[in-house]
C-alpha cells in the first residue's frame, strides 16, 4: 500500500487562534493536530493518480500486471465517469481491467477493497493483482466542522499471499439514515447532523464489532493486538475503543477487568439500556478513563497519521492500517487488528487483519518493506504549513471555482508535491487535463 | 429477476410527428417504438424500492435471507448517500447486508453484480442471498438525444443453482474518454458526444467480444445461441451484431459462411484496418445485410422490451435478459447467451450465461417460473400512452424541479403504476420520503 497526502497543511492551533475560540478545541477538542488541503491544482482524480503512480513505481509493479482497479470515493465532480477511467491513462496499453466507483460516504473504499478480495478468490481471477484507491477531499463550509476536512489517498495491491489478509470473517450493519449526505450536488460540502452521525456511528459499531466477536468466536477485545477505526476526528476515535470496552463489560461482566466492571457499574445494562447511552456524558467521562490505556496501546500506533492529515472519508480506515504499519514495521507480523469502517447513510463493516510473513521467500510485500515505502516521517515533514489565511482563501477558491468550465487553475505549480499529478486544465467541455510534478 | 418500467410511455411515432421531423426517423432511424418516462412522483430510489419489493413478493422471499444487496445506477441524487441505504428499508429488520452503489455511467449495474456473484463464491459468503438492484432515470435536454432517454429497473437475486450462471470466463476493456460524461452536476442531463460515443461502444465491443472467444477458445459467434448488448437504441444494437460478424471474419474468413466472406471482401483487414472501419459506411450497410438473419435469431429475441421502454442505462443489458426469458421461457434452459456491458466513460466487460435447470427439485427459480413472474405482456398492456406534450410538459417538470427542497410532488398518484413507490415530500433538509401505491 501506499498513502499520499497534500502538501499543504495547517495546524489546528493556528485554527483556533485565527477562529478566536479557546485554545485547546481543535487540538484537545477534537483530538486533531493538523489538516491537509489542496487549492485548484487538485481533484479527486490527480489525488488518485498520484498515489496508484508512487505505489507502482514503489513496488516495481508493470501495468499489465493489474487485472482489476477499483476506486471508492465521495467526492464526485461527475455523475457517471468513474474516477477509474482517468486512472487508466497510467496502465499503458493494458485495458483488459475490471472495476469502477464504489460509493457510499466513507464506506466506499472498504466496499472496494472488499470487492477486490472476493474477485481473487472467485472463478474469475485471472492471477493478476487487484488495484484499489481510495481517497477524498473533506472540506466543509466556514464554522465548526471545518476543522475536521482533511485530504488523503491510499492505493492498496491485493492479491494472495497477502502480509495483511482480511478475514472471512466479518460483520456489517446497515440501515437507511439522514446524518451525513451530499444532496447539494454543485456543492462540495455536505449536509451534516453531527449528533446524528456520531450516535449512528457508536450504534454500528456496537452491532457490527458485537457481531463480529460472535462470528469469530471471541468474547471480548482482548483478541486483538490493535484496534483501526474509521476517524472523522481522533475523539470520536477514542470514544470508540471505550465503546468497545463498554460492549464488552454489557456482554459479560465477568470479561471485563475489575477495575473496568467497577467504573462501569451504574451502566448496568439491567440498570440503563445500552441504545440510550450514545449521549450519556456519565458514562463518556467513565469510558474515557477506563480506556486510556486501551487507547494508548492498541488505537494510538494506528492513529498518528489521520491526525496530521484530518478525515480523508474512504481512505481514513486504511490511512490508520498505513499508520500502524509504519509504527508497527515487521514487529506487526504475527499481531492482530480489529477494523471498523463507516460510511454515512448508513453502512459499516469490521473484520479483522492478521498480518504475517508472506509465504514466498524474497518477497517485496513484508510489513518491513512497506513501512520503509511508505516513508510517513520524512514526507510528512517536507509537508509545507500554511497560515489560516492561506487556507480560508484556498478553500474560497475551490468553493467559488471547483465545478467551472473552462478553468484554468491559479495556483502555482510549488503548492503540488513533487512527484504529484495535477490539474492542467479544464476546457469547456469540462475535458481535464492532467500531468505530474518532476520529484 | 424482476423488472420495472414506469405507468406511462410516449410513441416515438408521436414524436416524429410532433418535433416535425420525417416519419420513421425515431421508430427506424433509432430502431425504438416506446419510451418510458416519469413525472415528479419518481425518482431513483422509488423505481429500486418497485423492483426490489416486487422481486421479495414474487418469489417469496423473506429480508433475512438476503446477505448482500448491491446497486448500479448513474442517477445520482445524492453525491455521499447509497440508493442501497433507501432500500434497507424493505429489509425489516435486517441490517447485516453487505454493499453500496457502483458507479460508471452504465457499467454500474454489471460491476454490482460481478461482485455479487464474486462474493457468493468468495470465503466471506455466509450462505445467504444477494440482491443486485440496477436501473435509471434516462433524461436528455430538448434536442436529437432526447428520444434515446428511457426508465427501468432491475432487481436481480444472486445465489447458488442459479438458472441463469455467469461464465467465470470474461473480458473486459477500459479506457479513459469524454463520450458520455455528467460534469454538470445539478442537471439530469449528460454531456454527449454521440460519435465518439458510438465509436467507443463498437471498439470495445471489438476488443472484448474477441477476448471472450480467445479465452474460451471459441472461434466465431456460432458458439453462442443469443446476443445480448447493452441497448442504449436498437440500431445501435443491430450494428453491434454486424461487428460481432465483421469481427469473425477478420479473424478468419473461413470461419464465416461463403456469402458473408463474399459481402465483407472489400474490407478484408489487409486492405482496411479494422480501427479505421467505425463509421465506414460502405461496410455498415454490407453489414446490416449480412446480419440481418443472426439479427433476427439471435439479438431480436432480448431486444423487444428495451424497444418499448428506452434505454435504462445501468439496467438495459438486463432488461435484454428479461425479454429473452420472456420470449424464450423453459426454452432458454441448454441455450447460451453472449452478454457485452458497456458503460461510456469507458468500461466493458463480455461474459457469457449458460441457461439451466436448477439442480435442486422443486425450485423456485426455473426459467419458465422467472418468465412467469416477468408478466412482460401483461404489465406492458397496462401502460398509459401519453401525448409528446404530456411528455414535453413531464420532462420540465424534472427540469426544474429535480432537485428542489423543500419539495412536495405536484403529479397525481394515478400516472405511478400500482404497486408502485412514489415520493410523498422531500423535505427543507433534502429528506426524501416514500410510500407505495396500493395494488
């Protein structure tokens, strides 16, 4: 696998300083350090492009070994035309490849990936590697969910003999809900009832990680070394290993630490019902305490990365598995990790990753090799920070120019990453046009 | 399977007439006799819930046993939020079901179900059931485009002993290009390029119907008892017919019958290049000639249904599917049906179905059982004609309204088909309610 993200970021501080609101609400408050962004250089399409091209080159990966390429994303600047379509410009003459846009909120890339996995092992696989790329720009209009945009994409070779397979075994909930959608469709920013989303994300994950441990046969988070959520903001994160811990005490008591059974008392599920507790400030307050240590141990080496870059939306779930490899390095073979992935609407699904060894000796996919490909602290810092300034007025630009046509971008070429693909130019055909940035 | 298509139909005979235009132009020209349309009653999400709640009744099926639902469409109202997540709702309640949307102009009904029946043999299966839901609202803006647009959906159930297996050998051909394109994102309407559209389909019906051969090891479209294609006019599918001949023959000529080499001789490959022949004339009309009688054996028996209801996009080829039951019932079982998928953008895939009998006595899912519950002859008498005005005066109506909120549907309940989902109100916040009409 591999991550990109933007070359500009701004830090959640000077957020709050430039927003004159206590200092501490960005930071603490949401749990965020820094935000990635990208001005009018960048589209969901470039952002794609740049991650499968350094993935490719990365791993020595020819065109023609891809059998499938799929993309999950919301952020949509057409209809119809699948981000796909433009990805295949750098596969060479190789055309013989399935897949298109899977699409639902955040969930989209895990329906990808999903996909993928099943496709290698259906009648049809052909032998060759599935490509699935996943990525959004999360912006939101001027107020308090601003500061929990992002920008991200992740590029991810499946095949078999996999250092990170995903299980069989997985569980899914999903149910007809209006938390967070896109119905403005010129607009790039969603409708949103952020009380709403949280209680719908706590509530599939209750189903789906109860459910899971019941497929595997396991009865409480104890059977995973590390625990991956999908992170719109890092404290909803932790409030969900709480939540974990919660389900767990609500199962059985007797599963659960003393300490843990002691703090959680008054949250008897005989004494509160588990589906009113979404917004139990009580118990929030308890949670916290009773799973810092959780949090620390098994969701914190996953986390560090969503927190430099904000919410990437279809690529979040596998910018913490990026994360984790890079905290983890080769120590992450013979370790387990539960994943929980949310989409709004709503659909969730978790599995778990065992990762180990490849099989074949000499291979280039080793949990080691991919952490050095990955290379997240050096290129996190040739990142280059912007002021608030800087990024209201990028974020002005894209609202006022994101859909024109033609278009050509204003932003000079050193706000794009080295190595990156951007936008030349869009004509009045809405035709664009795309190249990549020398390193 | 089941099909949808809406209450009212315009004559395309009607519209010669009333846009002015010499008689035969939309009826031969295009190949097309009926074109669906929907008012403000309808839109995406209802014409799903139709197809998928009509399905569960038909065959008796209960929402727990289905594990897996999946859509293909292009009418996106929503940018973040699934159609899938709307038709949770007739899932009671069963929330453990995998799947969202796929995406790629018309491929995106074939993607959801090559997933499906990937996932069905994949280890994650769990025994149940998945459902492919595929279908759009086909719309074009005042002009020549506007008698290709169309309505219907399909709901297809995907499991083992189906009747209806999909070949694990298939071919597909993707590509990067503007032919059909929804970058105005607040508008129904495509942007479209209808030559190069035209040329794409042909090209990679080409590069997809010889792939299919070759990995079959088959030699011509003799190995095959029907023809299915995507159908966005009939004309266009009898042309694809020609090429499929066209393709054997530069193949190999003996693999065509004397008269077909006789005819297609001025177009041997080594005096034209088969990649300069798309809009050649000369050799559209040998061709048309010649495919006249595998036209009407092969291809007119899964093509009368898309000639009474227009292009459905993501559900035409499966609408031909439908027809050929139709036409074909307990007869299609032994018999094998070529299928190319094309969705502009580009993305095609060719795979084959090979009808059967169910193994398991007694089952539900015969041919002759699904013909049955298609009722296509009853159900297509019971449409309601329209006048081109009352389509002209509909077709506004969407134009203007499509997108509004809040929004109360102004047409009355009796042009939606009984049985039918219909919007009740969309409300200041976007959000869409539904109700079904009685029967």
């Amino acid at each position: 696998m591999d991550v990109y993200f933007p070359h500009r970021y701004v830090a959640q501080a000077d957020l709050e300083e430039a927003d004159g609101i206590p200092k501490g609400k960005y930071e603490i408050g949401l749990g965020q350090e820094r935000m990635s962004f990208v001005g009018d250089r960048e589209d969901v399409n470039s952002i794609m492009m740049t991650a499968v091209s350094s993935l490719l080159t990365k791993f020595g990966i020819a065109p023609e070994q891809i059998g499938r390429l799929e993309v999950g994303t919301e952020t949509l600047i057409d209809k119809s035309k699948s981000a796909k379509t433009h990805l295949m410009d750098l596969l060479g003459g190789n055309t013989n490849v399935e897949g298109c846009t899977s699409l639902n909120a955040c969930y989209g890339g895990t329906a990808a990936l999903l996909n993928s996995v099943a496709w290698v092992e259906s009648s049809a696989w052909d032998g060759r590697y599935a490509l699935v790329v996943c990525g959004d720009i999360a912006v939101y209009e001027k107020g308090p969910a601003r500061p929990t945009g992002g920008c991200g994409a992740v590029a991810m070779l499946i095949g078999p003999d996999s250092p990170l397979p995903i299980s069989a075994k997985r569980y899914t909930h999903a149910e007809h809900a209006y938390d967070f959608y896109k119905p403005n469709l010129e607009s790039e920013y969603a409708m949103v009832d952020g009380h709403l989303s949280n209680m719908i994300y706590l509530r599939s994950l209750d189903v789906t990680y109860n459910g899971l441990l019941e497929v595997m046969g396991e009865r409480s988070s104890a059977c995973f070394d590390f625990l991956l959520f999908h992170s719109p903001y890092n404290k909803l994160v932790s409030k969900a290993v709480g939540r974990c811990l919660y389900n767990d005490f609500v199962r059985s008591e007797d599963e659960v630490d003393k300490d843990l059974a002691e703090a959680l008392a008054p949250w008897k599920p005989d004494l509160v019902p588990p589906s009113s507790t979404y917004a139990d400030r009580g118990l929030d307050k308890a949670l916290k305490q009773a799973s810092a240590a959780s949090y620390k141990e098994k969701c914190a080496p996953g986390a560090y990365l969503s927190k430099q870059i904000g919410n990437s939306y279809t690529g979040a779930l596998y910018v913490n598995l990026a994360a984790l490899l890079h905290t983890q390095r080769g120590g992450l073979e013979g370790k387990s990790a539960f994943c929980f992935s949310y989409g709004s609407g709503a659909v969730a699904t978790t599995f778990s990753i065992a990762a180990r060894a490849p099989t074949a000796s000499g291979s280039a996919f080793t949990c080691e090799a991919i952490a050095d490909a990955l290379d997240l602290n050096a290129r996190l810092s040739q990142r280059q920070a912007a002021t608030p300034e800087e990024f209201a007025t990028a974020l002005t630009l894209r609202e006022t120019t994101h859909s024109l046509a033609p278009y050509t971008p204003s932003d000079p070429l050193e706000l794009v990453s080295p190595g990156a693909y951007y936008i030349e130019g869009i004509d009045e055909r809405h035709h664009r046009t795309y190249r990549q940035r020398p390193h």
